[in-house]
C-alpha cells in the first residue's frame, strides 16, 4: 500500500476512501437518530429513567450503531459488483 497516494488529498484512494467514511458517518448519524426515536415511540418509560440510565441508553445506542453501520459497510464492500 503507497501510503503517500493514500493521504495525498488529490489522490483517486484518499477521495475513495473520505467518500468511504462520510457514507459511514451518514449511516451511523441515521441508525442512531432512527434508534431514539423508534425507542421512544416503544417505550414510553424512557421519560422516566434515572440520569444514569440516559446516559447507558445513549451510549448503547451509539456504540451499537456505529456497530451495525461498519458491518453494513463490510458486506457492501465486499459483495459490491464494479460497473
């Protein structure tokens, strides 16, 4: 790998990859606002949890989408048929 034409921004592999990234971002930012508010539509409850359980909640929601996202990303990777 030609780590120089990887981080040379005009390069074809750093624009691949920063698309890369930002399709993953977008997912993740996606999974986790679409999780919230699937939770709170399921589970009214969720209004009344100690501050503690906020912040576990938030940060299960976070960790697993971004999770999910980068699983996602691998199958579309490898399974991806180049035009």
């Amino acid at each position: 790998m030609d780590w120089d034409e990887i981080l040379n921004p005009l390069s074809p592999l750093y624009q691949d990859a920063m698309y890369e990234q930002q399709q993953l971002v977008s997912m993740q930012d996606g999974l986790i606002e679409a999780t919230k508010k699937m939770i709170e539509t399921v589970y009214p409850q969720l209004y009344h949890l100690e501050s503690e359980g906020y912040k576990e909640l938030e940060s299960v929601i976070i960790t697993e989408c971004v999770k999910f996202s980068c699983k996602i990303n691998e199958v579309i990777n490898r399974y991806h048929i180049n035009d």
